[in-house]
C-alpha cells in the first residue's frame, strides 16, 4: 500500500502565546516546535498498517526548512521517505490544501493521513479539503479503522458517541487521539533517519481566501473569588452560582 | 443580502447548533436587510422544517432521500454545494459540530469559498462580515475577513445564543437533488452512542474530575455532582492517559473545547493544555488543595480544599437546591 502522511510543524502544546510585532501572528522568539499531536497519530496509525499489510509510508509537510526536523522526526518513527514543499510563506487552508493536492495526484497514495487539525490556526480544514479536490472519501477525527477488500471501515468521535463510517479506497483520514499511541523513535530509527532522503519540491501557488486583520489575546478573566478552604465554604458557593452567577 | 444556514439533525431533531446558527444569520440579517434560508437534509425531515422559523429563518428548504437519514460527507456536500448555487447567498453558516467541521472543508472547495472555521462572534464591518475565531486552542483570537464572492463560517457551538423560539413557522419548499451510488462513497453505517447520557462538548454544565482523585473509583462522586446539576463529567487529560476514564470525556488541546455556562474543575491543577480547552467557559469554579494551582487563575469562584470533603458536601448542597433526590 502507498500510504501518505501530511504533517504539521507547530508550536508546542505549552508554548505561552505572545502576540507578534506585526499584530497579526505570533511572536516565535523562544518557540520550541514540534509535530502537531494530532499528526502524531497519523505517522504511528500509517507504520502500524504499513506493518500489518507492507508498503510504502511518506511523510510530506508545507513550510520553510524548519519542518525539516519535524520531518526527520517522522522518518525515525519508521516513515521512508519525506517531502518538504517549500515554502515558508503564510498560507491559508485552502492554499495549503491545494499545494498538497496537486502534489499527491502524481503520487496518488492508497490512503492520506492527516491529524484531524493542526494545533496552531485550528481549521480542521486542510485534510478534508485535500480529499474534495482529489474527489476522495474521508472519515474525520477518527480514534481506530480497519481495511478490507478496497474499502476501510473507520469510527469517528461526535458528539456523544461514535460512528462508524464505510469509506472507499483510496481515501483520506484525519486522525484523533485513540488507538495509536505515537511510538517513540528508537536509537536505530534515529540512525536510519540520517541517510534516508528529504526530497524538496516547490508547492504550486494559489491565492488566499481568508485574510488575518488582526491576532490579539482573549480579554482576560476578572479576578476569582477564594470562598473558602473546606466544606463550610460550600453553601457560599452554591449561593454564589444561584444568586450571582444564576447558573444554577 | 442572503444567509443560507445549514440545520443540523439527527435523528429527526434539530441539534441546538443548528438554531443558534439561524439565530446567529438572523441577527446579522437584520442589520444588513435580508432573508435567512436554512437547509434541512435527511430522510424525513419536512416535519420538523417549519421550526427554524421560531429561530429566524424566512424560509426553510428540505432534501429528503432515504439515504440521507444517516451522515455522508460526500452527499451532504455535493447537495449544500448545489443548492448554494442555486439560491447565492452571500454566506453559508454551518454549525462546526463533529458534522458541520466534516461538512464545511468540502462545500467550500466546492463553491471555491472562503472557510472562516469555528467563529465564535460575527459582525458587520465596512459592509462585510468579519468574523473572530480562536487560534492556538483559544490562547489567542484572530479577526478574519474572507475574500470570495461566497464564503462559508462555521460557528461553534454554546456560543451564539439560539434563545427560545417565537413559534413562528416558516415556510418549506422540498428540492431535489439528483444523488447515485457515486455520491456514496463515504456512509455512516452505524452510531453508537456513549454511555454517558450528555456530550461534555454539549452539556451546559461540565464537571471534570483530575489527577488529584487518586483513582477511577472516586469517579463517583464526579457523577453524582454532575447528576445532582444535571450536567456530563469531563476528564483531564492524566485521567484519560492514566485510563480512568475514557476519551471522549477529556477536555483540553488533545481533547473537546468546551464553553457550558458553568465548569466545575474537581483536583484538575490546570494544565496550559486544560485551560485552553475550558476557559471560555461563562463561570468556572475550582475545588483544589493547591492554592497555587494555575487553574485558580481562570476561575471565577475557587475552594482551596480537599475534594473528598468538599465534592459530596457541594452534592448535597445542590440537591437541596434544586431539590432533587440523590443520584
């Protein structure tokens, strides 16, 4: 199987965001990156059916030379081969998405992961727009699937449960925290990494469809109020939520 | 000026998303001097159509095919695409549920929109609408302008008020739409609903149990207080990776966003991670032994105690509130 996997290079989770000179970014000074989490799931969920079933896994990610290390990561993780499209410039969803289309027609993989969202602009766009302009199938935020005969039965997480979607191959996935706790690159996977390739391309161009006007912090919650230090301070509180805040 | 809003439901009931969005497109409508149509698909649906006029809408148009009683993207977008053509709105609001976040990347491409994903507050500006939407799982917010001749916002959900139906009817008109196997390539076979009986990303109250109660078994003293409110427990994400609780329940960046009118954080110290995923909630209460605990900072009333004293006692406390037997 021809497996893709298309990845963030994000900052970290814990990162305190700090608004950028420009007023409409973030500031990066001191930000450490790392793959999306999400996008984690994605490369350990490609390597576990590339295990089971053989194939090919490539990890492919949009941006400047930084997500180089993002993508050697990947291939430590067991990938084989990885794609940078270069270039650092900002986009939006629906110009990413189209770089990375136009890309995997020439490659057309069995089934392209993606994390169900990248952790910084939080679209939850990119992976299913890829699969509309390529007219494929997708299951979203999904938490396990399974292939059978040219089609492949995933559950997604909603609202309340699950459900469980039948896609035909090929197909797109983005993927949820679930079944595929990521591995951690072992000493020997580190050391293949090294020798195994990062093929350059140059994305194809499209104009944007969205505009940032402005990046600003959310107003800041009013000081709390410490009702107390025990259980005595528990009728105060009910008395707060009915009287005051009237949410009870 | 036309706002076309996709009505979410499931099971022949209209998801409380799908009102707060034609609600939303009313109240920009309003001001811009225009119509709200709200598109229903399903399986049979044209019963329940003429209640979205209760929430604004000046129309309400149905497809209704046999197939379409359960969710497929690649259906779902092929009809909203078709009928967004038909009728030019200048803007399709879809709800961003688990189904309107699958739906809403497809019919943009499709009608080559603009997608402003997840708004949570929309408004008229120069004569355009601008939309701001949390980036960074809510450690910032943008202000976003879309750029095509029709752009699609998905609007999360808790956060435009849908507020209580006029009981006004509108008007349905059913519409056809040619759909063949091709269009299938992706179905829902099957839903399984969680135990739980409320979604902690649904609920309009969330209590969310953490490390501190040292074991899954005193869960149950966070049920019996989100059972006493009538709220759905959430998890920190220790809790699920320790498998206490499963994931589904868990709040935070690797979990559900939430935003219930109150959260109710139960020996949760409040990760960055955490509190990117609660802190838009409207009252936030904290029950910690640290003081120093960073989810003090979001909270609007804290106790610094120890759960296993406060918890039941808060329990108790409400049922005698609100008068409910024990749970």
């Amino acid at each position: 199987m021809k497996l893709a996997v298309c990845i963030s290079h994000v900052p970290d989770t814990a990162t305190k965001i700090t608004i950028g000179a420009d007023g409409k970014s973030i500031d990066t000074t001191g930000v450490n990156y790392i793959i999306g989490p999400y996008d984690e799931y994605a490369i350990e969920a490609a390597l576990r059916l590339k295990e089971k079933m053989t194939g090919e896994v490539v990890v492919i990610s949009l941006g400047g030379d930084a997500h180089k290390e993002s993508l050697r990561k990947a291939l430590a993780m067991g990938a084989d081969k990885a794609v940078l499209l270069k270039d650092a410039s900002p986009r939006d969803s629906f110009s990413v998405a189209r770089a990375v289309a136009d890309y995997l027609k020439e490659f057309s993989p069995d089934i392209t992961f993606f994390g169900k969202q990248a952790v910084d602009y939080d679209n939850s766009a990119v992976g299913l727009m890829v699969a509309e302009m390529l007219g494929l199938p997708s299951a979203a935020v999904v938490v396990k699937f399974e292939v059978k005969d040219g089609s492949l039965l995933a559950e997604r997480e909603i609202e309340g449960g699950h459900e469980v979607v039948e896609v035909k191959l090929p197909a797109v996935l983005t993927m949820q925290k679930g079944e595929y706790e990521p591995r951690y690159p072992s000493l020997k996977g580190i050391m293949a990494a090294k020798s195994k390739p990062i093929e350059e391309r140059q994305p194809s161009a499209s104009s944007p469809k969205v505009e940032i006007l402005s990046m600003l912090k959310p107003p800041p919650k009013p000081a709390g109020k410490i009702v107390g230090t025990d259980a005595s301070a528990v009728p105060e509180l009910v008395r707060l939520l009915h009287e005051e805040a009237k949410v009870i | 000026m036309k706002i076309l809003v996709f009505a979410e439901q499931r099971d022949n009931k209209f998801k409380k998303p799908a009102f707060e969005a034609v609600r939303a497109a009313r109240t920009i409508a309003d001001e811009w001097g225009g119509n709200v149509v709200a598109l229903v698909l399903g399986s049979n649906v044209s019963s329940i159509a003429p209640e979205l006029g209760g929430y604004g809408a000046t129309k309400v148009l149905t497809v209704e095919d046999a197939r379409l009683g359960l969710y497929s993207s690649t259906a779902y977008a092929k009809i909203v695409a078709e009928v967004a053509r038909n009728q030019q709105p200048d803007a399709v609001f879809i709800p961003a549920t688990a189904m309107g976040k699958d739906l809403a990347p497809r019919v943009a491409v499709k009608l080559d929109a603009g997608l402003v994903a997840d708004c949570t507050a929309l408004k008229l500006e120069e004569g355009e609408l601008r939309a701001t939407r949390p980036v960074y799982a809510g450690k910032a917010l943008i202000e976003v302008r879309a750029l095509a001749p029709v752009n699609i916002y998905t609007l999360r959900p808790n956060v435009f008020t849908a507020g209580a139906s006029s009981g006004t009817t509108a008007p349905v008109e059913g519409v056809n739409v040619t759909l063949d196997e091709a269009d299938f390539l992706s179905v829902v076979k099957e839903v399984k609903q969680s135990s739980a009986k409320l979604d902690v990303a649904e609920a309009d109250i969330v209590v969310t149990g953490g490390r501190g109660l040292k074991g899954p078994e005193n869960f149950a003293m966070i049920e019996g207080l989100a059972a006493a409110l009538g709220g759905a427990v959430g998890a920190s994400r220790a809790v699920v990776d320790a498998g206490w609780r499963p994931h589904d329940e868990q709040v935070g960046q690797t979990g559900k966003t939430v935003s219930p009118s109150l959260y109710i954080a139960v020996a949760v110290s409040g990760a960055i991670q955490h509190l990117a995923g609660m802190s838009s909630s409207k009252y936030i209460v904290a029950i910690n032994k640290d003081k120093d605990a960073p989810i003090f900072q979001v909270a609007s009333y804290g106790i610094v105690g120890d759960a296993f004293e406060v918890v039941p006692a808060l329990t108790a406390e409400v049922q005698k509130l609100l008068g409910k037997g024990s749970s």
